[in-house]
C-alpha cells in the first residue's frame, strides 16, 4: 500500500505569509501530499513561513523536533528561511525529486542553577546573560574549570554557528560557518578596569567545552537570561552552564550558495 506523505505547514498570520500557506496547501495537495496546520509528529517535513522570527518560534514551540524544517521567506532577507514565495513550484519539485541536501543545525543548552533547583533552556540562536535593569552586570566566566575573566558590562553572548549572524554579529562578533562544532562568547558592552577584566572581543570555543558564568552574589537576584529573544528571569542564580547540545534540529537546503550569497546581500 502507498504510504501517505505528510507535511506540516506552520505559518505566521501575516497578509503575505497567509497567502503563502494557501498556495502551498493547493500546490501540495495537488502533488498528494497531505498537509495539517496542527503539528503532527508523523509528518516528514516542517515548512515554516515567514521570516526568521517565525522559525525560531516554530522550533521552540514544537521543543526541537527531529522532523526537518523549510523556510519559505516572507519576511526580510532570512538566514533561516531560504525559499521565496515565487519560487515554490521549483521548490516543490526539487523536493519530491530529492534535489537538496539536509543540513544539521546545532544548539546551545543553558543550565541555570539556582539555590532551590537547576532549570534547562535551549537556544538556536544564543543565550544571554545579562542584566534586568539597564547597569552594569559583573559576571566570572570560566571554561572548563579554568577561570578566564571577570567581566564587567552589559552582558555575555552564548552563540551557536547559525546565531553568529545574528545578535552576536551586530556586537562586533565574527560569522562561523553553520557546519562548525562551536560557540562563540561575545561581550557586550565589556568595561575593562583594574578590578575587572575581560577579552574585548568574541572568543570561538569548541562546543563541547563547559562555559560557566557565575553573576556576583548581589546580581543573583538580577540577571536576565535571553533565549533567542525570549526573557527568562531566575530567583537567586548561583552558576549557568552553558554547552552544545546533544539535540540538533535539520533544515533542507536547495542551493548550496545562498549561505554566501545571504551574508552578502545582508552584510556587504
Ligand atoms: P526581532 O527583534 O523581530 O528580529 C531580530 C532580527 O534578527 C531580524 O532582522 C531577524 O531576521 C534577525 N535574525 C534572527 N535570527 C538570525 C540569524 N540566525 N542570522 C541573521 N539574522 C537573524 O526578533 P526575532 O525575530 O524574534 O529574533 C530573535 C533574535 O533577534 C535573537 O535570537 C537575536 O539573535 C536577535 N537580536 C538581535 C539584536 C541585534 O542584532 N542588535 C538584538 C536583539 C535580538 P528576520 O528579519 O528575517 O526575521
């Protein structure tokens, strides 16, 4: 018996991305797919429309799924989000042809321990560690067990590969091609005096090492942890754990150039 092929179809409620999915569901219906907008665990592949926001949303609120994902851009340029609303015929095409290759996104888990219990939290993007109130944060960062800073500023930057081009660039981070084991510890803001010092740049790690940040005993209480731009605030934080994830989540890739031809478009 034939097996029936099942996509989700997760979309965010703009105009154009509305549009989009209607056109998908006709396109795919049409080629025997069966298409849910309600996550289904058994279909082969996610398609996300919209713009990167909308991917990042739809990994956590499915917790990282194995099924990989699609982006069709509806939003700004997308790293995340290769294929455009104009192209979905060959898109279609190429993926019932098999004509792509399946690329593996590495994660970052946060273990955020507190007096009472140890909390977990995983990014795609980066984890920071910053302050609630707009002062100064004082922050120890070992790796490993060696002490390496102690940083006064705005706050850390935990970065994954994909999460370089993102808030971690913007603060003077430099790009990891998505295929490296690694992450990146970018500062902001890092204020370098004789009682606290840091590196003033980002440092590249391979991402099975433990970072650790212990906040000064009077920031237990006022430290914010930003999760892809999720806040999460923790009652009396005594150390946070961060490494690369054993989970990773896999996204389809239909032309081997748009990773290079996207760092163009949007940075030079
Ligand atoms: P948002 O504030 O609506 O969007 C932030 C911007 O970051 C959008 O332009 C988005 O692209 C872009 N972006 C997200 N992931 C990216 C990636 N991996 N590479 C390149 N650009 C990327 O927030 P959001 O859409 O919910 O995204 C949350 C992300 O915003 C966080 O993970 C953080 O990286 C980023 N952020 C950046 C800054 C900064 O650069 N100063 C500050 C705070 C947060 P689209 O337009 O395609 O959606």
């Amino acid at each position: 018996m034939k097996k029936t092929r099942r996509i989700n179809l997760i979309s965010n409620k703009n105009f154009e991305s509305r549009k989009t999915s209607l056109q998908l569901v006709e396109k795919l219906e049409q080629r025997g797919f069966i298409i849910s907008e309600k996550y289904d665990n058994n279909a082969e592949l996610n398609i996300c429309v919209g713009g990167d926001g909308a991917f990042l949303r739809a990994v956590h609120k499915n917790k990282f799924p194995s099924i990989p994902f699609v982006g069709i851009n509806t939003g700004h340029l997308g790293f995340f989000q290769e294929i455009l609303p104009i192209d979905i015929d060959s898109f279609i095409n190429s993926y019932i042809d098999g004509d792509y290759l399946v690329e593996t996104i590495s994660l970052v888990d946060a273990e955020i321990h507190t007096k009472k219990k140890p909390y977990r939290l995983t990014g795609v993007n980066e984890i920071v560690v910053k302050s609630i109130r707009s002062k100064v944060i004082h922050l120890d960062l070992s790796i490993d067990g060696n002490h390496l800073e102690k940083f006064s500023g705005d706050g850390i930057i935990i970065s994954t590969p994909v999460g370089s081009t993102a808030y971690s660039f913007s603060c003077g981070g430099s790009v990891v091609y998505p295929s490296l084991e690694t992450l990146q510890i970018t500062p902001l803001a890092p204020i370098n005096s004789k009682a606290y010092r840091s590196l003033m740049n980002s440092a590249i790690v391979p991402g099975d090492l433990t970072i650790t940040i212990v906040p000064e005993t009077r920031y237990s209480n006022s430290t914010l942890i930003v999760n892809d731009g999720i806040e999460f605030k923790y009652d009396n934080i005594e150390f946070i754990n961060l490494k690369m994830s054993n989970k990773k989540i896999y996204r389809l890739n239909f032309d081997r150039n748009m990773y290079w031809n996207n760092l163009k478009s949007k940075f030079l």
